[in-house]
C-alpha cells in the first residue's frame, strides 16, 4: 500500500466537498426524515418544501456522481474518488470503491445523474425509455459511509468516522422547524 503517494492538495479539497456533502446530508436528514417535521414544514408551505427537498434530493446525488466520476473524462482530469484511489495503488480501497460503484448503479441514481439532472435525454422526458429509479434516504447514507470508510482508510485506517455533522443548535435542521412552528402557532 502506497498511501504516501496521494496529492495531500488534493485529497484535501475532495475531504472539504465531501464535508459539505455530509453537512447537506444532515439537514435533509433533520429536515425531511421525520414525519414531524414534514408535517410543519408542508403546514408553512408546502409547495416551497417540496421543491427544497426534491432540490436537496438533486443536489445530493449529482455530489455523490461527481465524486463517482472516473479519474479522468477524455483529456480533462477529474478529482474524485477514482483519482485518489489510482494515487494509492491499494488492492483494500479498489474493492471498496468496486462496492461503491455496484451500490450506486443498483440505485439507479447513475442513469438519473445522465438522462435527466446532466442531460435532458429526450427518448427518457418523452417516455419511451423507462428510468428505474430504486432508492431511499438510507441508500444516499449507505453511499456516503462507504466513501467515508475509504477517507479513514486514506487518512488512519484504525480511525472511523462518522458522516453525521453535528451543527450548531440554534442553526440546525430543527432550530428552523421549531421557528416556523412557533411562526404558525403565533398565527393561530
């Protein structure tokens, strides 16, 4: 194993996009996961929160593809997690990122990132191909702490963190709801 051969520039800046990846993993989970919160949000405005999540929804899986890219597209370098994968040369991390790649593809969130969220794919917007979308909350996790396990790998293996990011409590998730439910009860 060569870990002493990964771009420390790099691996940084693709350690931050995934921070923030994991920082709008936690607000979605506070916000949207809970039938609660839901129920407060839809109640303030419904068509608004939906468009957020559904937002939320895009923006997570088009982070997770972007760090699923592989090293390189044509002639154009790509940093992502197939990147610093190659710099170790490590036989562990490729079948961790096999596992990823399988896990991610079985979602479908492989062909949604290409027909419809980076591409209007016409036959798929028109109906005549079918896009078989098949994930939840919990496959966006499962993805996430995969990559996070080649992170630790990466950086200590004998350290294992988790992807929760623990936010402030009067800036999290639900400091927000407990102010737009007070914001309606006032209105009562």
């Amino acid at each position: 194993m060569t870990l002493t051969k990964v771009n420390q520039a790099e691996l940084d800046v693709i350690k931050g996009y995934f921070s923030n990846l994991c920082t709008d993993l936690t607000l979605y989970s506070e916000l949207f996961t809970s039938k609660e919160t839901v129920d407060v949000l839809n109640e303030f405005n419904s068509l608004v929160f939906s468009r957020v999540q559904k937002a939320y929804i895009e923006k997570l899986c088009l982070s997770i593809a972007c760090l699923l890219d592989p090293a390189e597209t044509g002639k154009n370098k790509n940093l992502s997690l197939a990147r610093i994968i190659e710099q170790c040369d490590c036989h562990e991390l490729r079948d961790k990122e096999e596992q990823l790649k399988n896990l991610y593809t079985s979602t479908g969130i492989k062909k949604w990132r290409q027909k419809l969220l980076a591409h209007n794919d016409l036959s798929t917007l028109m109906g005549r191909k079918p896009l078989e979308i098949k994930f939840e909350y919990e496959d966006i996790e499962n993805i996430l702490e995969l990559i996070q396990e080649i992170f630790d790998y990466i950086s200590d293996p004998r350290v294992h963190t988790d992807i929760k990011v623990v936010l402030p409590y009067d800036k999290n998730g639900r400091a927000f709801v407990r102010k737009l439910q007070a914001s309606l009860d006032y209105d009562a």
